[in-house]
C-alpha cells in the first residue's frame, strides 16, 4: 500500500559519502552552468534544459543504486547522466554535436546514452520513455538479475497515457522499476494544480497497489534514503515504486525560457532558493565537520577545473562527417 514518509531526520553520514555527494551535485551545477554560457555563445544548438536546482535527485537517487543498475530519463538529462558516471568531456562534446560526443554528436543535448554506465537514455517525447523503463525492468527479470532500473520523470509526464499504462504492467508483472518523479510544480509552464486532479503525485501508487512515497527532492541524504527503500524492494522481487520527489527548478523550463517570469513570480524563486540542495548539504556537513572549509574549496576548485577542461575537450573535437547521417540506421 502507498504511503508517504516525512523525512524528519535524515542519516549520518560519513566524509567519504559527503565528498561524494558533494562533488557530484557541484558538478551537475558548475556543469549546467557552463552549458548555459556556451549556450549564449552559440556553441550549443537546439534546445538546451538546464537541471539546476534539482540536483539531490539525480545524485541521492544514485548513491543507492550498484553501477550495474540501470537509469533512463527524459530531455532534462544531463544531471542524471552526470550522476550515473559518464564522462563530463564526452557529454559536454554531445551538447557541442561533435564526433567525440556520447552519441557522436548526433543526439544533443536532449538524446545522451551511455551504454557503459547503463544509462538507457535521454527522451525527448513527454512521458514516452517509461514503457521502456518498464520494458527494461522485464528484461532483467525474464534474465533471473537483481538489477533494478530507475525512470525519472517530470510532473508533466503524470497526465499522459504512458504513465499509467506503464505503473500498470509494472504493478502486474512485479517489475524491478523505480518510477521517480521529479516534481518541480510547473511542468513546461503550467502550475501542477491546474494541469493534475492529483496532485500528490506519489498517491497514483494506490491505485496499482505499489509502494509509494514523498520526499523532499532537495535534501540529498532524503532521497538516497527514500530510494534506497525501493531499490531494496525491487531487488526482493516486491514490484515497483513510485516515488514522488518535491524539487524545485531554478532557471526557467529551458534556455528559450530563461526568466520563467509569466507563470512565477520572482519572489517565489528567490524563495525557494533558500533552499538550495548544495548550500543545505554543504552547510549541514561543515556544521557536523564531517567536511572542512578547506575541503569543499577543494572540491569546488577540482570541480572548476573538470568542466573548464570538458569545454576545452568539447571545442577540439571535430564535427561529424557526412557520411554518418547515414550510419547506424535501423531499418526494418
């Protein structure tokens, strides 16, 4: 039965842990950062949507997974891949559409997939990708493994014929598929209320007879926690979860969008900033000193560094012959 959990106390956690998790968000965000400004100098092309803001998901979600489980998400992407290990260079190289990228430049920004980290892939349609979560969690459970696979998705996906078909299956067949929810309120432009009847998202799970739960998606440990739970579900052989994790997007719903001013206002924004996932955590670990001062500029620095040198890596690479648009075409 569905059930939503506070997280009132969150974990302890250990220095090793916290750099990680530290490292890891500071990247997706110095990361999206970088992105943006080579997006306003023209070296990214096409739509480009910026995870800012919503980093303890991707990064908490995948503290509890084993590097054999596997991820596959919408076109807000880039976080997650960031977060399953791919290389920063190969995936900044796809933003640029050059031949060195993860998906030799012929994907962008909304198509990432590395097959070396089991990440399944960026989607571009809303909602579209989780049958195919669905689709891997039976290949793992007709092959006899214990992997599971997480889906994330966007608040915007819960209205489409996709999700419910997909938790349906799921709940029948007893599928190994965490269904993650990354609730920013607003979708594309349109407030969760007046696109959702529901709009506790994690409550859909009642009605397939799943394990479903709330979070607080900008609290790190919270996540892992939460995830953890279900991934322990899965592994078991006790079917899917839903789990509904209450984030918050600071930039706008992608680069053509940069003010989101129309439909928030900037108090609102400002507002939630306060509760930004990499300022709470690096708080939280200098006041435990768990961390020092003189490590997280570490980090930050080395951080700095990585995306400065996958730019650099990005801008060498070449662009892609001609001759590939007609490669790896499946035809039927």
């Amino acid at each position: 039965m569905a059930q939503a959990k506070a997280i009132t106390v969150a974990p302890k956690v250990d220095a090793e842990l916290a750099r990680r998790l530290l490292s890891q968000m500071v990247l997706i965000r110095r990361f999206e950062e970088k992105a943006a400004e080579m997006y306003a100098l023209g070296k990214i092309g096409g739509f480009l949507h910026l995870y800012i803001g919503e980093e303890a998901v991707a990064v908490g979600a995948t503290a509890a997974l084993r590097p054999d489980d596997y991820a596959i998400s919408s076109y807000r992407e880039h976080g997650h891949c960031l977060a399953k290990g791919s290389d920063p260079r190969r995936i900044m190289a796809e933003l640029f559409g050059r031949r060195d990228g993860l998906s030799k430049g012929r994907g962008g920004s909304m198509h990432l997939f590395d097959k070396s980290k089991n990440f399944l892939g960026g989607h571009a349609i809303v909602g579209a990708h989780l049958p195919l979560a669905a689709g891997a969690a039976f290949a793992v459970k007709y092959q006899g493994g214990d992997q599971v696979v997480v889906c994330y998705f966007g608040d915007g996906a819960v209205p489409q014929g996709e999700f419910h078909e997909s938790l349906n299956l799921a709940a029948l067949w007893k599928l190994p598929v965490i269904y993650l929810c990354e609730n920013n309120r607003y979708a594309m432009g349109t407030a969760i209320h007046r696109a959702l009847a529901q709009t506790e998202i994690w409550r859909y799970a009642e009605t397939y007879g799943i394990a479903g739960e709330a979070v607080d998606g900008m609290d790190v440990l919270a996540v892992r926690e939460v995830v953890g739970r279900a991934v322990e579900r899965g592994r078991r052989g006790q079917g899917p979860s839903l789990i509904e994790a209450r984030t918050y997007r600071f930039r706008g719903h992608s680069m053509r969008d940069p003010s989101a001013a129309i439909y928030r206002t900037k108090e609102e924004v400002e507002r939630e900033k306060q509760r930004d996932p990499i300022a709470l955590f690096r708080g939280r670990c200098l006041k435990d000193g768990v961390l020092t001062e003189g490590e997280v500029k570490t980090i930050e620095k080395d951080i700095n560094d990585l995306v400065d040198e996958a730019v650099a890596f990005a801008d060498a690479s070449p662009e892609p012959p001609l001759e590939w648009l007609t490669t790896d075409i499946f035809k039927e």
